[in-house]
C-alpha cells in the first residue's frame, strides 16, 4: 500500500544564467532524477552583442579593438585571428620583430587565460585557496601588458601589418623573471590539487568525452587534445613565429576532466619555453609595416586561424575593395565544446556538473559574440 | 559556574524572602542569557578568525578598516547589516515551516552549551547522561535543516536539504560511535567524569586505542558542521547556498549564527572529550579550553581552505564503508582495553 502511494519524478532544474559556476551567463536547463542529470540542454544567447554585424560597420582598424572583447580571457588570440585574415587579404608582409612580439603577447594571453581556468575550476570543486593563487599569478602577466601596451585586459597589442609600439626596456628582464617564476608556482599548484586525492576523486574518469566524438563536435584546443587528440593550429598551420620555436603539443589521452587539466597545466609550462625563447631570440628592426592610414584590402576573401587557449579560433573576412568588410565571421572554439556538453554530462551527478563545465572552460562572450 | 556561585546567588535571593523556585528561574535565566552572549560573542571572534586565516592562507589581507588595522568590528558590521534587511519570505513557501526552520536549528545549537566544561568551575550543569544530551540534541537541527529546504520551495534548496539529511544522519553514527568509545573508556556518560578520568589518568587522546576514536571524531565533526571538504549541503559553487538560499536578514543570520556555534562547539566537546578539557599546568583552566578549542577549530579551518570538495555519492560511501567499520573497531578496541585494564 505504502508503495504505491509513493511515487518519484524528474525534476528540471535552469541552472542559470545567474549561477556561481556557469561562468558568465550561461542557462543549463538540467532534467535530474534526483541528483543524477538525465539530460541538459545549454541555451545561450545572454551575451549576445552583434560583434559579426559591428564588424560590417566599421573601418578595418576601428573593428580591431572589438575583438579583444569577443573572448575577454585571451584578447591577443581574436587580435591575431583578425589581423590575420586581413593581411592575407591585402598580402602584407609583418616584421620578424613583430612576429616574435605578437607571439610574447598570444602565449602570455595563453598562460593568463589558462590560470583563470585553474582558478574558476579549482573554486568550483570548493578549492579556493588555488583560486586566489593562480589569480595572483595572472596580475603578474596583466602587469606586463600594462608595462607594454597600457592596457590590461583587452589589450589590442595588435595591429594590422605588427603591434602597437615597440616593448619598453625594462619589459624583457620582467619578462624572464616572469618565465622563471611561474614553473616553480606551477608546482605550488600541483602540489595543492594535482596529487590531490579529493581532486583526483572529482575528476578522473569524470565527464568522458570520446576522441571521434570530440572530433565529430569539431572541438579543438586543450578538449579535444585531452582526449588524446594531437591537433594544434601552431603546428598544423604554424603562423607568426611558431615555426620558429621548439615546443611540445601536449596531449593526454584519459578523455575526461583530469585531463583536460592536466593538458592545461603542461601547456602553460610549453608556453613559458616559447616565451623564454622569444624573449632570447627577439630580433632587432620595424615593429609595425607600412600600411597606410586608409586600410582598403582588395576585393576577395580569407580565413585567419589561430590556436586560441580554448581551442581553433578563427575569424573569416569577405572585402569588396571597401573600407570596411562586407562580412564578418568568427568561429568560436566554447560554442563547439558547449554543443558537445550535453553527451558528457548525461549520467553524471549534480556535483560533476560544475567540473564539467569548468573543464571545457568556456567563455560565454565568444559563445555568444 | 554551578558551584559556589549558584548557591550564593540562591542564598542573597531567599535571603529576601524570594521563594525558592523563583529564586531557581532567575538563576537559570541568568544562565541563559550568560550562554547566549557568549556563543553570540565566540561566533563574532570565529567569524573574523576564519576571515583573517583564509585571508593569510590565500595571500589576502582580510578585513582591515572597520575597527582598526585588523577589521576587528567587521563582523559587528555585517551582523548589524543583516539585522537591517528585508525580512523576506518568498511566496510559495509553505509559511510557518519557513519560519520555524531556523530557531529549529539555532536552538539546539545553544542547548548543547549546557554541558560543555569550560573549566573545573564553569559548566552550567553537570548532568548524569550529559555525553547523551550532546548526542539527543544535537541531531535535532537535521529537522530544521529538512523544514528549511521544503519550505522555501525552491529546487536548490530542496537538493540541499536532501543532501544534508542524508549526509547528517550517516556522519551522526560514527560521531557517536567515537564518543561511546570515550564512555566506555572514561565508565560515564557524566561530563565531569569523563574530565575528572582524563585529569587523573592522561588525556585520552594520548591512550591506545582512542587514538582512531579521536580520529573519526575529528573527521565526522568536520562533516556535521558542514566544512569542506564535506560542504556539500551548501556547496555554493553547486547549489548556490544550499537550503538556506531563499533565507534572508535576521533568518538567514540565525543559520549562519548556529552553523558557527556549532563548530565552536564540535570542537569544545574535542577538547573535553579527548584533549583533556581544562587541564593543564601553570594557566588557569579556563585558558587552556579555550586554548585547546582555538587549536582544534583552526586545524578545521586549515583544512577548509586547503581542500576541494567531495562528491555526494563519495561522501556517502566513504561515511558507510570506512569511517562506521573504524568507529565499530574503535569501540571493540576499546571494550577490549577497558576489559583487560590495558587503558
């Protein structure tokens, strides 16, 4: 008797778009049985800004500064993506120092953006000590940005045929000091969450994302290599100097969130030895290409792709010989991880939710641009 | 406090012409207003403590203006904030269990007070089955904990209850197991006693085999007051607070106010229960408990800002198939111990 009157149902539940843990404005509509996600659903569209259609309103150096805001964690990878299309278009030729610069700037931006990762991911599993530390850490790379180019954030240390300025002196001892600094910070880490058992418990074998079915998504970036695929545009299509430095494409084949971490955590150490040889080899001479005031590509079309920290970011640009493009568009890396959400959380608890999330690190900016 | 002064103040009251039992209510609420402004004050010191730690753990620098360099009113401040908001009860809630939810929990949090030794001199009573008491009581805010969730009707709320029933009612077994390892060992269920066994004989933690007794006290304190890494009944980053989301004001303080109590006070029972209460040379023992006490909820706050958190279903196994069978072997032990006069 008591049985039948006892009775249980599915539950759905919006998490977001204000939540603590959806990193910006992102609704998860979760049905759960219990605490056991049955099936989600991401609806995006919060952040949604126009950027692609600001693109057609503005000069080719006025859209510049918009991209920076596209992914807010990594704004030199959208700089590069951009610039790049646009000078295939118009055929310019950059400076082997602005070459070397521009790359100082994406690997920074890398390591940056990677330490906010660790950072919302180690405050979603509760570990909030790791949060402030990494958070530290970044302020150290916003303090070079703001010794180069003034800004901190949204830098915009690009600009169509170089960068901006030339880097002040006293920017590459700190820059080596940086380099030396943060391998010995990255062990600090380590030692808090990655031989951590509670951690290890969270997340190994958590969130399984398949290598075909990552590929299938089109993922790219640190999801799909922690799924043991080895695909970096800056060694598939190397552009800037990346043809010019030694470093390892890490990869780590456990497909789940312990993995998609660690990729992080190597890559950074990657990152720090492009910058150290960098900062040795920077060659002398022009920063910026002679470009002209008034930017006019010749009519046509092309694609610029850039290994962003989140994965393949990649800005397509259609000229017809104008001022300014005819069409803009941006291929965002978390919007494919984001469609790629649902088949990792199925089965998985309320709590592994969040280290889902957190492990693909989206950004909900360029999500939505 | 129950010695020389109960009496006097009994006498000066009679003394009067006062009868009797009038003279025993005004000692009795002399009493309580003393237990009360004391956890009200203990939460205020835990509160800036635990801020001023974290703040050194995590390279910050805490609160630093309200009430000189070292933010000491800062809590004052909140608390008062808190008193000033919007006393907010969502529509939906079921009403009268919204409200009585959090004197459920806050109360039995100030109840437990009673039999805690503060030192040779000061405990309000000295009951016969005080370690009973503590166990009695304080599993009542699960109730509380179940109201507060239901009745906001909130779904966040709801899974936060959910959890931290489930999560309270299986750290509750190895918590007590651990304490009636020290009931056996001590052969009272009399607080007092089980101080007077620890001042004549050395502190139980120091005996083989309450070690593991102490041991998985420690651990299921820790997941009664709900710290990380077992926070999970109001793991923010999940449930954004867990059941009291929808508390606001002076309601949602009374939760905050008890969770704290309790952890000053999962740490005094430690203290008395294994660290030998107020004994110690050369200080006055009231001191040395606090000293003890401070020294145990730092550890817990060390710990709280160390380590991430645990998932609901590993919480719940390591309760069941770890920490119950070494509280089962704690108590064997100590019945082992106990029966061959080896403690």
């Amino acid at each position: 008797m008591l049985q039948s009157s006892v009775r249980t149902e599915q539950v759905t539940l919006n998490m977001g778009p204000q939540h603590p843990s959806t990193h910006g404005v992102l609704r998860l509509e979760l049905v759960l049985d219990g605490e056991v996600v049955v099936d989600a659903r991401p609806v995006i569209g919060y952040l949604h800004r126009g950027v692609e259609k600001i693109g057609e309103a503005r000069t080719y150096p006025q859209f510049l500064p918009y991209t920076d805001r596209i992914d807010y964690l990594s704004a030199a990878s959208n700089n590069g993506a951009y610039v790049q299309a646009v000078e295939k278009l118009m055929g310019v030729e950059v400076p082997d120092r602005a070459k070397y610069l521009r790359v100082i700037a994406l690997e920074l931006n890398r390591i940056a953006s990677h330490l906010v990762f660790i950072a919302t991911f180690a405050n979603d599993l509760a570990a909030t000590t790791v949060f402030l530390y990494a958070i530290r850490e970044r302020e150290l790379i916003m303090d070079l940005f703001e010794m180069w180019v003034g800004a901190r954030l949204t830098q915009s240390t690009f600009r169509i045929g170089g960068v901006t300025e030339d880097i002040p002196e006293e920017f590459l001892p700190k820059a080596r000091e940086f380099c030396a600094l943060l391998p010995k910070r990255l062990e600090e880490y380590d030692r808090l969450l990655t031989g951590n058992r509670i951690f290890e418990a969270r997340t190994r074998g958590v969130g399984i994302l398949p290598p075909e079915v990552a590929w299938d998504y089109a993922c790219s970036g640190p999801t799909l290599r922690g799924s043991g695929v080895s695909f970096d545009v800056r060694r598939a299509e190397p552009y800037e100097a990346y043809d010019q430095v030694d470093f390892e494409v890490v990869t780590h084949p456990a497909c789940d969130c312990l993995g998609r971490y660690l990729v992080r955590m190597g890559e950074m150490r990657e990152s720090v030895r492009i910058i150290a040889q960098c900062v040795d080899r920077l060659p002398q001479g022009e920063v910026r290409a002679k470009v002209g005031r008034v930017v006019k590509p010749p009519a046509g079309e092309a694609y610029g792709r850039v290994e962003s920290p989140r994965g393949e970011f990649g800005c397509y640009v259609v000229s017809d010989g104008g001022t300014s493009p005819v069409r803009v568009r941006l291929r965002a890396p978390s919007f494919f991880h984001l469609a790629a959400l649902p088949q990792m959380l199925r089965g998985w608890k309320m709590g592994d939710v969040v280290a889902i999330l957190g492990s693909i690190d989206i950004v909900l900016g360029e999500v939505d641009r | 406090m129950n010695g020389g002064a109960s009496e006097r103040v009994f006498a000066f009251l009679t003394g009067y012409g006062v009868p009797e039992w009038i003279a025993s209510a005004v000692w009795m609420l002399l009493m309580a207003i003393a237990v009360i402004v004391f956890v009200l004050l203990t939460v205020l010191i835990l509160v800036w403590l635990e801020r001023k730690i974290s703040a050194d753990m995590q390279s910050r620098v805490g609160p630093n203006r309200t009430g000189g360099r070292f933010g000491l009113l800062q809590t004052m401040a909140d608390a008062l904030k808190l008193l000033m908001k919007e006393d907010l009860v969502p529509r939906g809630a079921d009403r009268a269990v919204f409200i009585l939810a959090p004197f459920l929990v806050f109360v039995p949090a100030l109840l437990v007070f009673l039999v805690v030794p503060f030192s040779d001199k000061w405990m309000v009573k000295d009951l016969n089955l005080g370690v009973l008491f503590v166990i009695a009581v304080s599993a009542f805010p699960v109730i509380g904990l179940i109201m507060a969730g239901w009745g906001s009707n909130n779904k966040y709320a709801v899974l936060g209850a959910m959890r931290a029933v489930a999560q309270l009612m299986s750290y509750e077994i190895p918590l007590v197991l651990a304490m009636v390892c020290v009931v056996v060992a001590a052969g009272s269920l009399k607080v007092g006693d089980i101080v007077a066994a620890q001042v004549d004989g050395g502190w139980f933690v120091t005996r083989f085999p309450l070690q593991l007794a102490f041991l998985v006290y420690m651990i299921a304190a820790m997941a009664e007051v709900n710290r990380v890494p077992f926070d999970l009944p109001e793991a923010e980053s999940e449930l954004v607070a867990g059941y009291f989301v929808e508390y606001s004001g002076m309601r949602f303080a009374l939760f905050f106010l008890a969770e704290f109590a309790h952890l000053f006070f999962v740490s005094a029972f430690a203290t008395t229960l294994f660290l030998g209460a107020w004994a110690g040379p050369g200080l006055p023992p009231v001191v040395w408990f606090l000293a003890k006490t401070y020294a145990v909820i730092i550890v817990i706050m060390w710990i709280r800002w160390t380590v991430p958190r645990l998932r609901i279903d590993q919480i719940m196994s390591f309760a069941w198939k770890l920490l119950v069978p070494a509280s089962l072997l704690a108590v064997a032990l100590t019945g082992a111990a106990v029966v061959y006069g080896k403690l």
